[in-house]
C-alpha cells in the first residue's frame, strides 16, 4: 500500500487522493490568448526529476503541494498550499 502524508491530516493510503496536475503560473486572464489558457489547462512540462504538484486529499476536500521525483514516483515533500507560496515568495528575495 502506497502512503502519501497530508500536511492537514497526516498520512492516508494513496486512494484517498486525486492528482491536480504540476504547480505553474496562471496566465493573465484578461490579456491570455486561447493558446496561452490551452497550454496552461492541457499541457504539462512533463519534466523527468523533482516538480511541485497540487494534490487532493478527497474525503477532506483538502488541496496542498507536494514535491514529487517523477523518475522514482517519490513523494519527497508535502506542504500547505501557504507554506508553499510562502516559500516562492522567500526565494524571490
């Protein structure tokens, strides 16, 4: 049985989860093209290595970060959604 941990709930079998997709910018919603809303809802880097990821614990309808290898499918960290954002905030300083 696979575990993921929920920084909110602790950790859950992985069943308990839906994958959001990776974590990226929005484009502005008032000057985006239809390409540029196509690529940012369809399309992923689909990078092989370490990428941020939303994740959905379902029973709690909780949304957090998670850090994943998608070579080993590792989940290397979890974090809150603030904590996160918190974080990209800090090293753009």
């Amino acid at each position: 049985m696979k575990i993921l941990t929920c920084p909110i709930n602790g950790p859950r079998n992985i069943t308990e989860f839906v994958w959001g997709g990776e974590v990226k910018a929005m484009p502005d919603p008032s000057a985006a093209s239809d390409d540029e809303w196509t690529a940012y809802l369809f399309l992923d880097a689909n990078v092989a290595g370490e990428i941020y990821e939303w994740w959905l614990h379902a029973p709690t309808n909780t949304w957090f970060i998670a850090r994943r290898n998608t070579v080993t499918d590792t989940i290397l960290e979890t974090m809150t959604v603030d904590a996160y954002f918190a974080r990209q905030r800090g090293s753009q300083a």
